[in-house]
C-alpha cells in the first residue's frame, strides 16, 4: 500500500483539467457508482465522505475531507483531504492520498470544465468573488482554457485580494468593488457565505457563473433572482438540492428543483447546454466524488510515495 | 499522522468488549452523529463507508471496508479496511489504521456485549453456525461473559469447521450437524448466507441468537419464523432495516420494522430488555461506525505505528 503525501506536486494543470473532464462525461452517461456525499458534524465544522467507483479508469475509493471554517486561527487550512483508493475485483486498498491540494485542483478544473463548455465567448473579463486557495486554483484552471484579458478580484478582505494579486505578476489583475467584479464575463464565486454576496442587478446577460462557495445546507452566495433568470447546470442533482447554491432558495420555495437544466456531464456529452448567447448560465457545484477519484487516479501515475505494510 | 499497519494486537479483549460496550451505550443516549453506512457496488463485491463522530471520546472518523466473497480463491480475506481518525475540533486526520483485524474484533466483541445483556443463562452451550474469522473472534469474545461448557461448530466446509476446533485445543468443541448447532442456549450465526439456514423446528425457547452474517441487502441467514416468535434487538434501526437479517422478510412482508423491540443500546442503558426467562432473542448485528471509532480509539493508545508526512 502506498501513501502520497504531495500528489498534487505531480500533476499539470491540463491532464488535471482532462482528467476532470471525462469524469463528468462517465457521469453524464451514467457510467458510475457515487452515492451523494454524508455529513457529519464536529464542533466547529463537519466532515464529508465521498465513496464511489469510475469503471472507465478501473478505480473505486473514498475522499474524507472536512471543513472548519476557523481553522485558520490555529494555523490550518479550513480544508484538509485524505483520498483511499482501492482495487475494485478484490476491494483490497491500494493507496492513500494527502487529498488537501488535490481538493482546491480538481475544483478550480471542474470551474474550468464547466467555463469552456457554457461561456459564451472564449475571452473576456473573469472576476472573483473571494480569493482563497480556491479561487487560485480556479484562476489557474480556467487560464486553460478561457483567454483571460483581465482579473477582477474582491475578497472581504482587501488584503486577500491584494495577495493573490501579487501572485500572478504576469497577469493583469485588479483588487475591485464588488459589483465591479461582478461585472465580468465570467464568474468564480468562491465564498463560505450563508447570504446573498452576488446582486442581480450586477449581472449582465450572457455571464457564465461558477457557484463554487454553497457546498452544504445554509450556504448561498448569489441573490436567488439571479437564479431565476438564469439557465442552472449542477454537477450533481442530489447533492446540489442538498447542499448547492440552489439548496437555500429551494427550501424557501424561491426554485424548484425541476428547473434545473441539468448536469455538466450532459452538457458534456451533447446532450444539452446554453440556450442563446443571451442567457446566463450558472454552474452549481459542489464537488463529485468521481473526480476525486479521476485526479487520484491521474496522480499516483507519477506521485512520490511512501510504501506502507498492509497485512490483509 | 500515523499508520498502524496491525492495530489489533495492541488490544486486549476485555478492553475491546467495554469500549463496543460504551459505544452502544452512547448510541442508546444518542450521544452520536452516525448516518447510515453507504454502499458502493463494485466487480465482485462491494465496499462501505461508515463515518462517525463519538463526543465521549472525542474521536470522528471514517471506516471504509470491502466484501468480495471470492477472494480466499486470490488468497485474499473476504473483507478488508481501513480507518481513518480525525480530530473533531478541526479535522485534520491524525490517523490510518489497518481495520482487517479490527473489524473482526468488533464484530465479536458486539456479539459478547449482546449475549451477556440478553442471554437469560450465564453458562450453557455456544453453537457456532459458520466458523471462519468471525465466528472465532465471536467465539473468544462470548468466551469473556458466558460460561461456554461446549462448543457445537457446524460449517458448509466440515474442514473450516475442523480447523476453527483444532485452534481452540482447551475448549470442548465438537464439530455438529447443523441442527445440532442450532440447539444451543446461545448461538453465532455468520454465513454469508442469502437463504435461510437456521430453522424454525430447531430453535428452543430461552435460546439468545447473534445473527451476523446478513450485512447487505439480499442477505438472511434464519428462518423467517423464528423472527415472528423472538425479540428483535438490533445494532442500528436504519441499518438493520436496509441490510439487517430482518431486510430479506421486511421486503417479503414478512416481517414489520415496528416489530424491532429496539437497539442494544438501549437494552443497555437499561430502557428495555427481554420479557421473560423463555423469549428467543436476537440480536440482529450490522456493523455499526461508532463501534469502529471506539476500537480505533482503544488501539491508537499502544498499538505500533509509522509517522507519515501530513503537510495541510
């Protein structure tokens, strides 16, 4: 049995970003196993645990991840990772991943996956609402595959901002307002809020918006008129009424359900997508278990790792 | 972080009985977060992911284990895991376990915990029906809080049922027919067993039943009549519902979950009980997380470890 304990180290961005990609197509072709997430709650935050099994890669495993939003007063991230991968014909658990850098990787792809199939324009202005480990490695992932010209960035803090500002030199980026940042075209939406941030009125048609920060119940980041103006693709449907950006305006009764477009995995596999330049798309995510399982997968090809004894 | 490649030789069996023991008392309290375990279906088998937070002893944590019945024919066991602890007040992982071991421990020490709470004698014959690695951890956990004068072992296999006798040389064990074994005071069933294999004619009264080996959906291992004259107490309502000895007759109609008497931790904690000397029990055992973080917990105190580089 192996451990890796810096798998991320032994990835590019664009094997990540493919990687993600077919794992969202075997999710629109219904090829996967993947129960929704579980929570647990803790003092101060929760822990989820995504099982599931992507036959397309012949692998099966679990991501034990969890959230504590404080943790930054004792020195640690609000995230932290670990990644089981076991052999499907026997069961047999064959690594162990430290999941913590994998984690802000494959959502920033599934942000880049989502941009390149729903954006309607292949270049323009990208602003980030927050701008923490996730909007970084978003920034990175849809650079990919979108042509940015400008970064529009707001955090809560400014200072935040500024940092990550001054970690892409080559970048033009701007520390803005908020509805100037709202303004772009294209959205990383990447808060823990539990209230609207994002106003309708800020948005202009044709915005594609990646609604990365709702990833449990109580957590929205955008004014629900903007849901209902818009065209909603989920990662997952069962995880997004749970625990998406349209989890809060469901239990309201502001959105239904049923009005959800559908998945991103359809839109991949042609199956369905924006309807006019004009619409404004929004991609609900909350995170996958496949593509968990599809970078872990992709970076125990090339990882360093620990040989660990397993007595079966 | 640590890994235990072999947790299980660090604990004693006295200790493992009172840790499953307080862990169903806290269950019966409900002083646990514990959602059902998740089932992902895979080549050949399955595997479950099981997370659980247990305040009393401030441990949270994920088990996730496979079942693949053909293994032994790539000399693999059937079942193999591994566990994972979290802090609880930030949930940074602390620790990986090898749970092969473990889980097999539990399961017996569950049954132990549940025969000496609702068996009606403190001494008497323990009839094994199946006899690999569970019912040898069951067999030395009922050992600790029953008086077994003999053993009546019966397997599919009369050499796995030989071999389990010839570990035992101080113990009078003889290898019996199945009804045989059936007529004890207390009996281990843990067949993997989709068909009834204990009948109805062979069961007295007063006779305390630890039912096992259904684990999954599909599984039963008693004749469906013996449920409609005992007392059913089960690990977990929900779990016991879904794959429990009682799915196979609740999805017949055989069999109402409002018949469950209730879960052994409240037979524990001293809430309900068995109605008389002449009831038939049954104890009706899944699994439940929090006996997995309770062992874990006892382990990590002694047991060996590997220090494993955890950056967050």
């Amino acid at each position: 049995m192996r451990y890796y304990p810096a798998p991320e180290s032994a990835i590019q961005m664009p094997d990540l970003i493919e990687a993600v990609r077919m794992a969202f197509m075997d999710h629109g072709n219904g090829r996967c196993e993947m129960p929704p997430k579980s929570y647990v709650s803790l003092p101060g935050g929760d822990f989820r645990t995504m099982p599931s099994y992507l036959p397309s890669l012949n692998v099966a495993g679990v991501k034990v991840v969890n959230v504590h939003p404080d943790n930054r007063n004792v020195g640690l991230p609000t995230v932290m990772g670990l990644t089981i991968l076991l052999d499907p014909p026997t069961g047999r658990p064959v690594s162990i991943l430290n999941a913590t850098g994998l984690t802000d990787l494959r959502t920033g792809a599934a942000a880049a996956v989502a941009t390149s199939a729903l954006a309607p324009v292949k270049n323009g202005t990208l602003g980030l609402i927050g701008a923490g480990r996730q909007a970084r490695s978003g920034l990175l992932a849809i650079g990919e595959v979108f042509g940015i010209e400008t970064v529009k960035v707001w955090s809560r803090s400014r200072k935040t901002a500024e940092d990550l500002a001054s970690r892409f030199p080559s970048l033009d980026i701007r520390v803005t307002s908020l509805e100037q940042a709202a303004g772009s075209d294209v959205l990383l939406t990447t808060t823990p809020s539990v209230s609207p941030v994002v106003m309708n009125d800020w948005i202009s048609d044709g915005t594609h918006i990646n609604a990365i920060g709702a990833d449990a119940p109580g957590k929205q980041e955008l004014d629900p008129t903007i849901l209902m103006r818009a065209e909603i693709f989920v990662d997952d449907r069962k995880q997004a009424v749970h625990s998406g950006e349209v989890n809060v305006p469901i239990r309201d009764g502001l959105f239904k359900p049923e009005n959800i477009v559908g998945t991103l995995g359809e839109v991949l596999i042609g199956r369905i997508g924006r309807s006019s330049r004009e619409a404004i798309t929004i991609f609900d995510s909350t995170g996958i278990a496949i593509t968990d399982l599809a970078i872990a997968s992709e970076a125990v090809k090339r990882g360093e790792f620990v040989e660990l004894p397993f007595k079966p």
